[in-house]
C-alpha cells in the first residue's frame, strides 16, 4: 500500500472464508418518524424517540455509552435502541430502559464510543480475491525481496497455471518499471502479470509478452506505455492503457471465486467498522464481476452496501449513458446497486503518467498522459448528466481536475444545474482557483487520507515534480473549509489495511503513525502540508454523514437518527478525547448492519 506493510493473512482468511449468514428481515419504520415522534429534552438539548407506550420493544439497546450520532448539531447521547432495522431511540439510558423487554438484547458499552457505521467512498472490493489467490508484494523494499516472495508462493502452490500478483513499489525500480528478466529468473515457466500497488502498472515476465503477441514491432496504445530497453523492445512493465494488451493472457477469475473474494472482502470490512463501501471501477464488459455482484446479494448473505460505478471510456459514445440507466434500474433496491458511472482522467505521479500544469521536473518536456478528448469528454459528461447519471472521476494531477471540472461546468451549462453530486477521487496536485469551483458546482471531493505522508511517495514526488509541488499533495482544510463536502476513502488494496482509524489519525496529523510498521524513518514524524491538518470531527464526518450524501442516502445512513438504518460501530477507544497520535491504535468492536450483529472482536468483554 502507500505506506503501511502488507499483515499476514493466513489467520484472518481462516475466520473469514464462512459464508456471511442472511440478514433477519427488519422491521421497517419510515425516514418520517422524526417529524412525528415526541421531543425529549434534557440539558439544553433535545432527541426524537417512538413511543414506547404501545408495548413495543427494541429488539437491541446500547446503553451507558458515548453515543456520538453525527446527527446536524453532533449530539453525543448515551444509548441508542433498535427494533428490526431501525433506530427507534436515541437518547438517555434512562429513556432507552423503557424499550427493554424480555427478549431484548442489552449490551453495557461501559462508556465506550459508539459511531455510526462506517463509509469507504473508494474501495475496490472485488479485490479481495486477489488476497486470497495472488501473491502479495506490498510493501517489499527491494527487488530481491519481491523475487523471494515470487519464488516462494510459486513453490507453495500446487499446479499454479497463471500467477498473478500486486503491490509492488514504482518508487522501489525508480522512473522506469521492473523488467520480464527479474520474473524470469524465478518463474520463467508460466505467464507472470504483476501489478503495482496503485494497479496502474503491469509488471510481466517473458513468457507473458509472447503469449500476448507484444514485441517491439507493437505500438503504444493510446494512453499507455510499453516500456522498452535500449533496442526497443518491450522490457515488462506496462502502463495505463497496455496492460489491456496482456489481459487475455491470465485466466479470469470465476463468479464463484470472486463470490469468495467478496465474502473475505466484507468480513474484513466488518472487522473494521465499515457497513457500506462504494466499489469505484467496473468494468462494463466485466460481467463475471457484476454476476458476482448480483449473486451474492441475491443470496441473502451480503451484510454490507455495494454501491458501484461502472467503467465509461474514451472510446464509448454518448448512448453508454442509456445503457447505465438500464443497469441502474435492474440493479436497484438491494445492497448491491449501481449508482455511476466512472472515469478516468489521468494516470499517477509515481508512474509519471499523472496529467500536470506544468513539466516534471524529471522529463521537462513532458505533462504526463491526459486519458481523454476534453470535448469528448465534455459530451460524455453532458449526456451522463442529462440522464440523471452520477459521475466519479479519477484524477491526480491538477491539469486533469481542472478538465474534470470543466466537464462537469459544461454539463450543467447544457442541461442546468441538478443535484448531481459528481464525485473526483485522489486530487493529489490541485491548482488553488478550483478549490472553489468543487462548491459551485456542487462536486464531492473523495480523498485518501491514508496517503497525507511524508514517505517513499513523498521523496519519490520531490524527485518527478519538485520541493514546492511535493509541498503541497492532498488539499483537505481547504476543501472543508470552502463548504465541499469531503468523503474519504481507502482506494483499497492501493490502502492495505482499509482501516478507517489509521486514516482519521492521519487527516489529523498528516504523519505516518508513530510504532506502525511503516513507521521506519524518523523524517516520517514531519507532517505533510500541515496547514492541511483538519479536526477529528471532520475525519468522522467524512467516513459518516458525507459518505452518505456521496450516494444519495443521507436520509437513510451516515448518522445515528430515529428511522435511519442501524448501521454503527462500537470503538475500543474514544478517538474523540485521546491523544491524535493514538487514534491508529483503535479497533472495532462490535459492528452492527441493519440491526443486526456481523463482527464482534475477541477484545469486547462485559
């Protein structure tokens, strides 16, 4: 990942590789209850609650907590019932007694802080196959030590066919990729493709490159780079747009390992107080992924929201746009849904194909790789736009945010202003002036706090673009503070673990946590841009309420409110009262979606 170091999965893919059980059917109870319930007031401040004098009862009551509820005041209470899928009570543990019948179940949180359930605004959960049948690289150091882990998970799997693989470092091999020969020299046998950690590189072996016909007679593809030795042919490592000349030569996985893969991916999501995680990047063609999807959902056993978006490219016209709403609409209603479609603008810095302003100053006659036709992508905005279709582009370097927004400017200038809330991902290098444009038109900023660091990345973008750009990575403060709304997220597995408290500590501090394995240099204690440095608060709100309102369903999620779904988390430490630098240290406890419980740590004793 960016910065942590890959954990040993043997004992979590044992627990994780179950089945999720079927969510108990829930009660329902209208997102009107507020405006119908009593008012209770109590010190100044006051709560909804339904009346328990029917003899209902709760089904569940956190009690004697810190319950803080990111509601529109960020009242913090004490207790919080819930009956089917529904908050009925937020309140005193006095009020919530009066819901406790003889079948209800009453957990003492002892004071410990309860949040609502968590959002990744940017994960690609589809990945957790690979965690589970690819070799993993992150956060090796050398290539030795990636050849080593190459040879050693080839060895260990029997009748391996195709060996794949992520997380290898672009700053390890330096301005120009790995090569076929370092592959060769422990897996020569069978095609290799590895990809790095921020997925927009492929590192391949010889066997690789013949089999996908790639010789030095191909040319680059638009929007990719095949890289090349001294006498031009292709040396193993491809980006952007020619890993696809590759693709065909690794076997796809099946719908049922990918079901695999989003049961491991959920539990894991679980274990980290995550109940909803946008899927940012599908593939339209990618059908076994979208089957995968659909099956898991229609099984019953998916406890958690999937949102996703699904690929545009540069090559589709604008009838792409119908065909998204059709898949909306058959998609609809279930914890899978589709909600967007995505785009991307650019590549990245670390492979210098990020679209910039100005010349890197390590190839001074060059921008990087702009993905698009900015008029075509202006039509293609226009038309997504006129259907009613979300946008979620990615983008890191300034030139490339700056044409987003000027897509997403034309849009509303062809159609006029909706609320589209349009989202653009990464915003690595952004340019002052458009800070305000994300408010004007209404554009969510989906960041990762994870990568707020000063780390290899950092010393590898001082290198590629300069001190003063390096500087100023990662904008946050400033979004908030111009009134954009700002949803984090992980970029999972480019993020590894996805754990939403390494990030709010992060966005608080802009350090890498002190005592994390990554934590290996003391120039890691020097903050990264820290006027960017933002509040606890808005970390929270960020994975809470402004991740909600990033899929339309404030309404229903992102806060602790009588007739919201019962989405929450219990922490392990309230990360609103102790040191920042502490914050990384906390853990889930016990996760709750829809009321029901689907993680409960081996640490939560009452």
């Amino acid at each position: 990942m960016r910065y942590l170091g890959r954990l040993h999965l043997l004992a979590l893919l044992t627990v994780v590789l179950v089945t999720a059980v079927g969510v108990t059917a829930a009660l329902a109870w209208p997102n009107t209850a507020k405006q119908d319930a009593p008012t209770v007031v109590k010190d100044g401040w006051s709560w909804f609650s339904r009346s328990a004098d029917t003899g209902e009862r709760a089904d569940l009551v956190l009690t004697n907590g810190v319950v803080y509820t990111v509601d529109e005041d960020r009242t913090s209470v004490e207790a919080v019932a819930i009956r089917g899928d529904t908050i009925v009570i937020v309140g005193s543990s006095a009020e919530a007694e009066k819901w406790i019948g003889e079948d209800t179940e009453v957990i003492d949180l002892e004071g410990r802080l309860v949040l609502p359930g968590l959002i990744d605004s940017h994960a690609h959960a589809t990945s957790g196959v690979s965690d589970i049948y690819e070799v993993p690289l992150y956060g090796l150091g050398s290539m030795e030590d990636c050849q080593q882990a190459i040879a050693d998970f080839v060895a260990a799997t029997a009748d391996l066919a195709a060996l794949q693989g992520a997380g290898w470092i672009n700053s390890v091999f330096g301005e120009h990729g790995p090569t076929a020969a370092m592959i060769d020299e422990v897996c020569a046998d069978i095609p290799a493709a590895l990809y790095s950690e921020d997925y927009h590189s492929v590192w391949v072996n010889t066997k690789t490159l013949e089999l996908a016909g790639v010789t030095a007679d191909t040319p680059d593809p638009e929007g990719g780079i095949i890289e090349r030795d001294a006498d031009g042919n292709p040396s193993g490592t491809l980006r952007e747009s020619a890993m696809e000349l590759v693709a065909g030569v690794i076997p796809a996985y099946t719908p049922e390992q990918l079901v695999e893969g989003l049961t491991y991916f959920q539990e894991f999501a679980h274990s980290l107080g995550l109940t909803t995680v946008y899927i940012p990047s599908m593939p339209s063609g990618d059908t076994a992924a979208l089957e995968a999807l659909h099956a898991f959902d229609a099984s019953g056993a998916m406890t958690i929201r999937f949102p996703t978006a699904v690929d545009v490219s540069p090559e589709d016209d604008i009838s792409i746009a119908g065909q998204i709403v059709a898949s909306k609409a058959a998609e609809a209603g279930g914890n899978y849904e589709i909600v967007a479609a995505k785009i991307f603008m650019d590549g990245v810095l670390e492979g210098v194909t990020a679209y910039l302003e100005e010349p890197y100053d390590i190839r001074p006659d060059y921008r990087g790789e702009l993905l698009w036709d900015p008029q075509h992508y202006n039509e293609i905005c226009a038309a997504l736009d006129k259907a009613g279709v979300q946008i979620h582009v990615h983008s890191i370097g300034d030139a490339a945010t700056r044409i987003t927004l000027d897509g997403f400017a034309y849009a509303r200038e062809q159609n006029g202003p909706r609320d589209s809330r349009n989202m653009i991902t990464h915003l690595q290098l952004v340019n002052d002036s458009d800070i305000p444009r994300f408010a004007e038109l209404g554009v969510i900023a989906v960041p990762q706090p994870y990568w707020f660091v000063v780390d290899t990345y950092y010393d590898q973008a001082v290198d590629y673009v300069g001190q003063e750009r390096a500087d100023r990575q990662y904008p946050m403060k400033s979004l908030f503070d111009a009134g954009v709304t700002v949803a984090s997220a992980s970029d999972y597995p480019v993020s590894w673990p996805p754990d939403p408290m390494v990030a709010i500590e992060i966005g608080v501090t802009r350090t890498v946590p002190a005592g994390s394995e990554a934590y290996v240099d003391p120039d890691y204690e020097t903050p990264l841009w820290p006027e960017e440095c933002v509040t606890v608060e808005q970390m929270i709100e960020s994975f809470t309420i402004n991740g909600a309102q990033a899929i339309f369903k404030e309404n229903e999620l992102g806060s602790l409110e009588v007739g919201k779904k019962a989405d929450l988390v219990v922490l392990s430490q309230n990360i609103l009262e102790i040191p920042a630098g502490e914050i990384h240290n906390t853990i889930a406890l016990l996760t709750y979606f829809d009321g029901q419980e689907v993680y409960r740590s081996d640490q939560f004793v009452q």
